[in-house]
C-alpha cells in the first residue's frame, strides 16, 4: 500500500508525457535581436549591439540578445583592435 508520500514522489518525478513544441530559431529573434545583428554583419563591436539595440548597459544586451549576435560582435571588437590605426 502507498502512502501519500510516495504518490508525491511518484507524481514529481514523472516526466512530461509531451514535450513543449519547438519554437523556430526565426520565432526566438526579437526586435532587438534582428537591429544587433544588422549592425554586427555591418561590422559593429559590442558597443554598436548596445546603442542599436538602445539596452545602454553591456550586462542588459549580455541577457538579451543572442549569444551568437554577441560572438560576431567580439569578434568585431577583435578584429578591430588587431588591425593597426590608419595613417
């Protein structure tokens, strides 16, 4: 015989009988999302993601937008810093 402990235990570690549908990486991307990164394809470091994206602080864009806009856009900065200042 059960008791009401174990029906507890049994019913919290019960998976989901249905997975959340998926959401199509097209759905993900907000409105900020898609301003970051036509700046990052234009060449844009992490200080162009966070005046086009208006979130004004770097840990604002750093929770918001896609990790792989931010990746680009250090790689911007990276790039940018590697290359020597024209003459």
């Amino acid at each position: 015989m059960r008791t009401t402990g174990h029906v507890w235990i049994s019913v919290r570690s019960r998976k989901p009988s249905a997975a959340p549908s998926a959401i199509a990486a097209r759905d993900r991307h907000s409105w900020n999302d898609e301003t970051a990164a036509h700046d990052v394809a234009a060449g844009g470091g992490m200080q162009a993601v966070i005046a086009a994206a208006e979130l004004r602080t770097r840990e604002n864009v750093l929770g918001l937008i896609d990790p792989t806009i931010l990746a680009h856009a250090l790689d911007n900065d990276a790039l940018a810093q590697a290359q020597p200042p024209p003459l």
